[in-house]
C-alpha cells in the first residue's frame, strides 16, 4: 500500500515511527550548543535522504547532518558528479554513474548565471533564452532520474535497508518516486513547487483571487485588473509543468511500471517542511502537514526571549539592559 497524505496508516509500529521521525525533524535546528542524545538504544531510526543538486541540498544536508549526529541511521544517495552534494560528517553516502561528467555540469551553472546576469535583455530574447535553459535543465534531471531509478542493483539494495522514511526535496521529484515504490512515508523540504503542485497534491486551497502566481510579482493586494491576469496565469501555467514534469513522468511510468502523475506522486508525502515565514511572504492557506521552517539557515546567536527577558528585569531594578 501507498501511503499518503489522506490516507491513514494501517500499521501503528509505522505510524510511531513517523511521529518520531516528525518530532525530531522539527526540533532538528536546536542551539549548536546544546547535547542531545537518543532516549534509548531502541529509539534510533534509519533515514534515507535523496537530494537534489544545488542550493536545495543546504537546507537538506543541515538535517541529515543533524539527524544522524542524534544518533539515527542517515544514508544520502548521490550521483557520482555533482554541483554541491558530497560526503558529510554524520551520514553514509551511497552513489550512482551517470551519464555527464563536470564539465556538463559548469556550462549549465555558466549560462543560469548569464540569465541572471543580463536582466536588460528583450521579452522575447529572455523568453528564448528561459525556456532553452529549461530544457537542458529537464535533459539533465531526466538523465539522473533514469540513472538512480532504473539501476536495479541500488533500488534492490535500499530497499533491504529498512529505512523509515525519505527525505527530499519534491521539486525534482526523484526521491518522491522512490519514497512512493518502496512505501515508505515521504518528507518533503522546498521552497515552494510551479505552477501550485504542492496545493494539487495536498488538496490546499489556492485561490488566485489573492494568491499571487511566481511569474506576477504581484502582492496579496491585487486590483481587478490584476487578479484577472493573475487568473490567466493560474490557467496557463499547467502547460509550464507539462515542459518540465513530462520526462519525470515518462521515468516514473517506466520504474513503476503503469501511467502515473506527478501529482499522484508528490501525494504521498507525509510531511511538508517549507522554508517559508509569514512574516516576509504573502499569506495562504496552510495544510495540517504543512510545517513552516523559514530561517533553518540563520545561526542563532542569541535568542530573543532570553534577551527581552534580561532587558525587563535591568529596568525592573534600575539597571538598564543586562
């Protein structure tokens, strides 16, 4: 059976797990400072993480890194060439050949860093030049894809090692794959996905009346005539997914052997972990297995509480702040 986000687990061992599991991915940012161990030998779990390539793995890394120094069993699978992905201190590496090699890799970085660099460029021109970069961008995570997915020998091996869960990050959604063949619950760590994926594939509300799509820029506060284009948008931007999803898909149907969706995929996650803050973002319905992490990255000095805490008793006894 698949498990997913609407449909309960039949099996309570594995709902415990889970629950343990959530438990200390939401307390996995605690201060450097303090020492955390496992309640008990028996406690520990086995985490199977399969990151994506470039700025989403410092997120990622920073709780596999976390998860095993507290003790549980972390096993990362990576490709053999990569931007950024590599061993870490605290968790097992596992690695797989694919078929490009570093030099591939630099000229991609080379032209993402031109797009971003000539922002005077003519509509059409930028418009060109995004949707080249997309589809070497989808060759490239369609050939890491086939690469993990169709290497039997390594999906016969994970699937001995009695993991607990995957965590991933859905936006290339190669773990969510795995995580979905081998039943097992999926977390997922993102941003935010195109065209409202996450809201299809947890049911959440997304109205565009208020909710701004990414290509807008509008705010939460639109005009009329704003909103009837951030409606158009909402409508158009499935065939922006279909460009990008359709080889996943196509890999997918393969590994599993039927028809299957992204969205159908993407529904087994268990838990949504969003680097999101309502503070600087604009607000929209959440989720109960939605769990806001924005600022995981930001180092925390001194806490806030503390510190409020010392400056109301120094003016309390005269003294100023302490």
């Amino acid at each position: 059976m698949h498990l997913s986000s609407n449909t309960p687990f039949k099996h309570e061992d594995l709902k415990m797990k889970l629950v343990a599991f959530v438990g200390c991915l939401v307390l996995v940012f605690a201060d450097e400072k303090e020492t955390i161990h496992p309640r008990e030998p028996g406690w520990t779990g086995s985490l199977l993480v399969v990151p994506m390539d470039g700025s989403h793995w410092t997120g990622v890394k920073a709780v596999a890194e976390e998860m095993g120094r507290r003790g549980h069993k972390v096993m990362v699978v990576i490709p053999e060439v990569s931007i950024l992905l590599g061993p870490g201190k605290h968790y097992a590496t596992r690695t797989f050949p694919v078929p490009y090699g570093q030099q591939q890799l630099d000229e991609l970085k080379a032209r993402n860093a031109e797009v971003l660099d000539n922002k005077q460029q003519p509509l059409l021109e930028k418009i060109s030049t995004r949707i080249s970069n997309i589809r070497k961008f989808v060759d490239f995570q369609r050939a890491t894809a086939e690469s993990l997915l169709l290497n039997q020998e390594l999906v016969d091996f994970l699937g001995t090692q009695n993991f607990d869960a995957v965590l991933t990050s859905p936006a290339v959604p190669t773990g969510a794959i795995l995580a979905y063949n081998l039943s097992l619950p999926a977390v997922y760590m993102l941003r935010g996905l195109p065209c409202g994926l996450d809201s299809m594939a947890t049911a959440c509300p997304n109205p565009p009346s208020y909710i701004p799509r990414f290509f807008t820029r509008y705010s939460d506060r639109m005009s009329f005539r704003q909103r009837v284009l951030n409606v158009i948008v909402s409508i158009l931007e499935p065939l922006l997914c279909r460009l990008i999803y359709w080889s996943t898909e196509d890999v997918a149907s393969r590994f599993l052997q039927r028809d299957v969706s992204v969205v159908e995929i993407l529904q087994s996650g268990a838990l949504w972990l969003l680097r999101y803050d309502f503070n600087l973002e604009f607000p929209k319905p959440l989720m109960p297995n939605m769990v806001l992490i924005g600022g995981i990255n930001c180092a925390m000095k001194r806490p806030l509480i503390k510190r409020w805490t010392r400056i109301r008793l120094g003016r309390a006894l005269g003294l100023g702040s302490c």
